[in-house]
C-alpha cells in the first residue's frame, strides 16, 4: 500500500545540552562585554566532552537553519539541556515557544538521562566564573560546601516535575495533535503513566512515570517517542528521594529496559502493526542506540580498555532482536555523541539504528529525514561553520588560551583532541605504552609493529599521540571527521588499518595491543566506505 502523504521531512536534534549564559544561577557570572554570564571557565571546557557556553547559540543556529529549509517538525532526541537545571529547563521552553509562535515549528521532545531523575530529582553542582581564571560552586545542595552559592535552579527535577515546563512539545497532548497516546491510554495525566520499577533482587519496587508517547502531528505521519530512561532500583535502597536510590540510567538504556520495562514491547508491536494496517509512515526515536554503533563485534573496546563507557552503553543484540520481533524496522537515537548507521538482520526482519551526531561535539550538527512509509533516508547538517563568539574567545584568551577563534567545527575538534591526549591516553592506555608512544611518530610505530611502509616521510611528521586521536574521530564522527584531518594523514590511518589483527590479544605485547588498536580503526573504515555508497 502507498503511505499516506509524504514525503515526511523532519529534523532531529539530539543532545543538544542547551545552557543559557543569560540564566540566573544565584546570580553567580562573570561580567562580557557588559553583561553578566554564567560561563564555565576555560580550564573546564578544554578537554571536557561538549561545548557548554556555545550551547545556546549552537541551538539558535540549528533552529533558525530548520525554519529556513522549509522543515516543520522538529523531534528532540534527549539531554536536550545541560543537566536538567530548572533555570536551563525554563530558558529552553522560552526559546521552543518562540520559534512555535514565530516560525510555526512544532517540538516533538522525549528526555534523556541529562533532563531528568527518577521520581523526585536530584541535587546538581558546577562550577561558574566569576572573573577570568577564577570559578566558585554553584549547586543546589545546601549540604555540599559551605562556600559553595547555594541556588535552587540548579535542582534537576523529577518526573513529572521536570517535564511540566516542556509540556506544550509532545509530552502532553495538544489541541492540534491529530492522534496522541501512551502506552497506557489516551490520558496525558502523569497518575495515568505509571509503571512499577523493581529491583533485580526484588527487595525494592517504586513506581515511576513512564513519559513515552505516539503522536500524529500531520496526516500520515506517526513519531513514536520512546522513554527510554531506565530508573532501576537499587537493591535494599528503598528511599525514592535519594539519587543512589537508583542504579546510573546513562549506562542502563534498552538493554535495561526490557527487564524493567517490558510493557512497552507490546505497546510498540500494536503501533507497528496500526501504522502498516493505517498506511501511517512510522519514525520511532529514543535517546539511547539500540544497535551498537560501532559494529564491535569483536570486543575490542572492552580487550583493550576495559569497562569503558562505551561498553557499558552499548546495547545487547537481545535489543534488536526483541525490537525486530515488534515489527520496529527504523530507530534513530542519541547517547553516545556518534554519527553511525548500523542494522541487523535476522529471519524475522531488518533493524536499521541512526545514531545521531550531537549538536555539540564533535562532529557537531543534526539531522534531517526523509520518509514515506518503510523507506526512510535520514542526513546529517553540520554545524561545523558556525562563527566563534568573539567574547568567548576574549575571555578564554584572558584565562591563557593562545589558540584564536576557531569555527565550530574546528573548535570541537580541538577540544576532542585535547581529550583524547589529557585525559582518555592517560587514563585508558596501559601507561607504560602510553610513556612509550609519547615522543614517537607513525613511521617509528611501524617499526615497532615490524612493519615496513613506502611513505616513510608521511609517517615521519606524523606524531603518533595525533594519529589516536584522529583514528579516534574516524570511530566516533565517521565521514563528517574526514573534513578536519589532513588527507595525507587519511591515507597513512588507512595504510595502518591493514595491519589491524582483531584476534590479537591486547594483554601479551605493546605490538598485539597496536595491532588490535589498528583493527578497530580497520573497522572504522569499512563502516566510512559503506557510508560513501
């Protein structure tokens, strides 16, 4: 049967970690260009792993290019704020309002691990600027410092308190929906959207507010959101109030969900079966992959570093499995700051997951579908050429960074690389590995894996801490990486992958650790070529 209207075009914003620097966070901000703005210090953002006091203008930006293509809907994909601040939370909603009553934009929002927690919220803390190279803490926590500000809008809220400011995008029903349900009923009424949460012991059950929703926002379209937030109880922990009373949703996602949240299995099964009986064209997002990104099936994440976050939150294949027996065959989500197209294919059907890129690391953009019944195309819009604020750049020169204002691309890419060599090198790397790669070049790593290369010059200027670095993009950012290493480098990483050895065992030798490495950047590749096709 030919689907309703269409093609459908909408975007999807994930992780856009929205902070406004206009906020009142207990009026703690250093004074720009004569106005006070809760920025973090330069100190904290240049290894960390997202841009924060960019944030706000990165969003304008993608928002203000959506209205100017002509796009209508607009799906957020969760951690759509910095971590769930009530100020933040309000400064969002102010923002949505006025691209819906200016533009004509629709929001379609579902939250992430960074919006909201559990049933009564937790305490939030950083640290803000007050002048050039110096912070003070800021936190909700009346108990946490006695020299901290104490503000209550730093406070992460729970559900449903922290999904009221957001209501009027998709997460309660509107006067202009043309279908709206959970997976309860027809009620948008949060006592109408529980579920019980039990521990895996059994010792301990809340009741908690499941937020997803199935929404028809124009004739044909159906976007299923999924709440794929998993609260799980902590064994013996039986006070709601207290964020330890609930294991880390971050690292929970599907796989936590089908223990914790079975009821939504069949809730998804009934929406693909109506979708394909009503002619609907069906897009169904979460925050959280349900694929694994990085077609890892060799374990090299976990052989070469252990219980990185990036295991810890990838998904078990019991997740597109139990999807595909639903009748799910798209899915895009967040999470994982990555940019991948990943399926599975079993006897039953085929699972295709967009991972989506974040809008503010690196690469930094959103994305764009195109869909009209089972066949969705889905595109990433890089935000790499936004313009510097010449006052963030002012201020971070002030606090002694040399480098000027970079484009926003480039500047994620700096603080990528930064990361990558301050902090995951040292903390993941065997160290003497690490001591020993510091002062090498790629033509040097050749030699030690006992190899021999013809573009020995290439690899001679080529510093190997860099080359992690850029392998490391590759893995994370796919084709939009390409455009911020040098094409010489490319063909020296490629030449690199050959030597990969997916069955080497990392623990034996600095080579076997190498080769290993090597084949994940192998894999890196394949995934990029079947992308250009």
């Amino acid at each position: 049967m030919m689907a309703q209207g269409g093609p459908h075009r909408i975007a999807i914003i994930a992780d856009a970690h929205f902070h406004d620097p206009t906020g009142d966070f207990g009026g703690i901000g250093v004074e720009v260009a004569g106005e006070r703005l809760a920025l973090r210090s330069w100190r904290d953002v240049e290894s960390a792993p997202r841009a924060v006091n960019e944030s706000a203008a990165a969003l304008r930006a993608a928002l203000e290019r959506i209205v100017a293509s002509g796009i209508r809907h607009v799906i957020l994909a969760g951690d759509y704020t910095d971590d769930g601040q009530a100020e933040t939370v309000r400064r969002l909603a102010m923002l949505l309002h006025h691209f819906q009553a200016d533009h004509g934009l629709r929001f379609h929002a579902i939250p992430g691990n960074h919006d909201a927690y559990g049933p009564h919220g937790k305490h939030v803390s950083t640290r803000l600027m007050t002048a050039p190279g110096r912070t003070v803490l800021v936190t909700s926590d009346p108990d946490l410092d006695p020299a901290a500000v104490v503000s209550a809008a730093m406070r992460c809220e729970g559900m449903p308190a922290a999904l009221l400011p957001m209501a009027a995008f998709g997460l309660f029903r509107q006067p202009w929906h043309l279908h709206w349900e959970t997976p309860f009923g027809s009620s948008d009424a949060p006592g109408d959207r529980m579920h019980d949460a039990t521990a895996a012991d059994g010792s301990v059950t809340h009741r908690l507010m499941d937020a997803s929703y199935l929404v028809e926002p124009e004739p044909g379209l159906w976007l299923l959101l999924i709440d794929a937030n998993v609260f799980e109880p902590r064994p013996g922990r039986r006070d709601p109030t207290r964020k330890q009373a609930f294991l880390d949703p971050a690292d929970a996602g599907w796989t936590a969900l089908l223990r914790v949240k079975p009821f939504l299995l069949p809730w998804i099964a009934s929406v693909t079966a109506r979708a394909r009986a009503s002619d609907k064209t069906l897009v169904t997002v979460s925050h959280y992959p349900v694929l694994d990104p990085f077609e890892d099936t060799a374990g090299s994440e976990a052989a070469l570093f252990g219980q990185t976050a990036f295991v810890r939150r990838t998904p078990t294949p019991a997740v597109g499995q139990a999807l595909i027996g639903a009748g799910l065959n798209w899915h895009a989500g967040g999470h994982l700051h990555v940019t991948a197209t990943t399926r599975m294919v079993t006897g039953s059907g085929t699972l295709t997951n967009a991972a989506l890129p974040s809008l503010v690391s690196f690469a930094p953009g959103y994305t764009v579908i195109e869909a009209r019944g089972d066949t969705i195309r889905a595109m990433t819009v890089p935000l790499d050429d936004l313009p510097a604020d010449p006052r963030l750049t002012a201020l971070y020169a002030d606090e002694g960074r040399e480098a000027p204002g970079l484009p926003f691309g480039d500047f994620l890419a700096a603080q990528y690389r930064s990361r990558i060599r301050n902090i995951r090198i040292p903390t993941l790397w065997p160290k003497e590995l690490a001591s020993r790669l510091a002062p090498m070049s790629v033509r040097d790593l050749v030699a030690l894996l006992g190899e021999t290369t013809e573009d020995a010059a290439a690899g001679a200027s080529y510093p190997v801490i860099e080359m992690i670095a850029d392998a490391c993009m590759l893995r994370e950012a796919g084709l939009n990486a390409l455009r911020h290493i040098d094409p010489e480098r490319v063909r020296c990483l490629r030449d690199l992958a050959g030597w990969g050895d997916a069955a080497a065992d990392p623990h034996t030798s600095h080579p076997a650790f190498l080769r290993r490495f090597l084949s994940v950047l192998a894999v890196s590749f394949r995934r990029i070529d079947q992308a250009e096709q």
